[in-house]
C-alpha cells in the first residue's frame, strides 16, 4: 500500500468489510412532492363507525329518539319514500333546478373571472361590483327575483345562479393573477398568439384555482337550493324537509337531510373526477 493509500481506499480496493455492508441502508424516495396517498376505505369505515355508534346511543337510551331519531328509523323513513315514489319527485325537481343553476353560474363565472384577469378595463370595472354583491346573502335577494322572475322555477334558479357566479369569479381571476409569468414571457418570446398563450398556458395555470372555485360554488348552491324550496316550493327536497320539520318528523327530516349529503357527495365525486381528468398534467 503505498502512501497515497487511505485506509478508506485500501478497504474499498480489497472489498468493504461486513460491518459496513450492514451499516448501508436504502434511501426512501423523497420526490413525491407531497403528493396525497389515496385511502379508499378510511371514510367509509369512519362513516360506518359514527353511524353505529349513534344507533348504539339510540338504543341504550343514551340519545333520546326525540330529539335525534336512530339511524335505522331514519333509513325506515327512507324507503317509505322510495316506496311512494315521492323521492323521485323531489329529487328530480331539487336536481333539475340545481343543475340549470349552478351550471349557468359557473359558466358566467368563469367567463367574467377570465375578464377580470386578463383585460385591465374589465378589472376596473368589475372587481369592485363583485367585491361589493359578493357579501350580501343571496337568500336575502329572493322576495326581489320572486317580483322579476316569478314563484315560479326562475326565481329559484336565479337565487342559485347569483349564489354561485360570485366564487367562481373571484377564484377564477385570483388562479388567473398566479399564473407564472415567466411562463407567459417565455411564450410570448416563441411568438405564440394571444390566444394560443391563454388555451396553452393562462387556462392550465388558472385551472386548479376554478376547479376550487367549483367546490365551493357547488356547496353554496346546494345550500342555497334549500333556502329557496323552503320559501317557495311545492316538490323538493327543501320542502320536503320544511314539511317535515312542520310536522316533527324528525325521522323523515333527516332522511331528507340524508339525501343532501348524499348529493353533496355526488357533485364531490364528479368535480374530484374532473379535477383528475383536467389536471393530469401535473402528475
């Protein structure tokens, strides 16, 4: 071994020895970039357990079936409904208002936030109406679009209309002001038309901002659906809820509160789907 040699050397020329070998350990993979692991079964097994854990407290007699009825008679209720055929009545009303409403609000959104994000005289313009309507209740506005539209389905579809264009502006413009803009001068320095940087690179950017925008939007309408077939509704699921509630049902009006879950889930479900399909660029 001459005198350069280090004994490190040395070693690693003959072989390393044994207790090196079991002093080496894999590296875990770090680049994930804080990527969410999906657990399909934990909600669900958190969902099961609250609800045995409620009919258990109902049946020992530690909750009282007065005031927040077992989930079991709230499941009677349920399919005393699906066997009338009234679940269907309501739910088709509630989903056809829903639907038209939330889907013309997300759409005038997303177009008045694009606006606002791109054009300065649309933001000067705009931005302070939108600051200035957002806070007022839109339940509040309801007696007003009764007088313009009528008791009728267009008084309902305007409140969840209104309800729903304001977030989705506002999420919309903010994902369009964080677009890197680097990314925009980088286009325009490969002379890409002003159209083809807004479908090429403002539209992508802004996307994950209006898909949380939709989340939000879907929530308010949906809430807000109630508020307006408790007012004025003869088919609903609000007013099948406000008729429950008149009469003390509580088991029906929590199977009515069921069915508001669960299309909260549904639109949930379908925007997670979106988000999956529209973002998959990122992964």
């Amino acid at each position: 071994m001459t005198l350069s040699d280090t004994p490190d050397r040395a070693s690693a020329r003959a072989g390393a020895p044994p207790q090196a070998e079991s002093r080496l350990q894999p590296v875990p993979f770090r680049g994930g970039g804080f990527r969410p692991v999906r657990m399909r079964f934990v909600g669900p097994l958190v969902f099961a357990a609250i609800l045995l854990l409620w009919e258990a407290g109902s049946r020992s007699g530690v909750i009282s079936n007065l005031v927040l009825p077992a989930p079991s008679e709230a499941f009677e209720a349920f399919r005393q409904l699906v066997e009338t055929g009234q679940l269907w009545r309501h739910l088709g009303a509630s989903l056809q208002r829903l639907v038209i409403g939330w889907t013309l609000g997300m759409s005038l959104g997303v177009a008045a936030g694009l606006m606002i994000g791109l054009f300065s005289l649309a933001r000067a313009g705009l931005m302070p109406l939108v600051s200035a309507l957002f806070p007022i209740p839109k339940i509040a506005l309801l007696p007003l679009f009764v007088i313009w539209f009528g008791i009728g389905e267009g008084s309902k579809v305007a409140t969840i209309l209104f309800g729903s264009f304001f977030p989705t502006v506002i999420a919309t413009s903010a994902g369009v002001d964080n677009v890197d803009r680097s990314l925009v001068r980088m286009g325009q320095s490969f002379g890409l038309s002003w159209w083809s940087i807004v479908r090429k690179i403002i539209l992508p950017g802004a996307m994950p901002a209006i898909l949380s925008g939709a989340r939000i939007s879907a929530s308010i309408a949906i809430i807000l659906l109630v508020a307006a077939e408790m007012i004025g509704a003869e088919y609903g699921v609000g007013a099948y809820i406000l008729m429950a509630g008149s009469l003390f049902a509580t088991d029906q009006l929590l199977a009515g509160v069921a069915i508001l879950s669960v299309m909260g889930l549904l639109v949930g479900w379908l925007i997670g789907r979106a988000e999956r399909w529209l973002l998959r660029w990122r992964s």
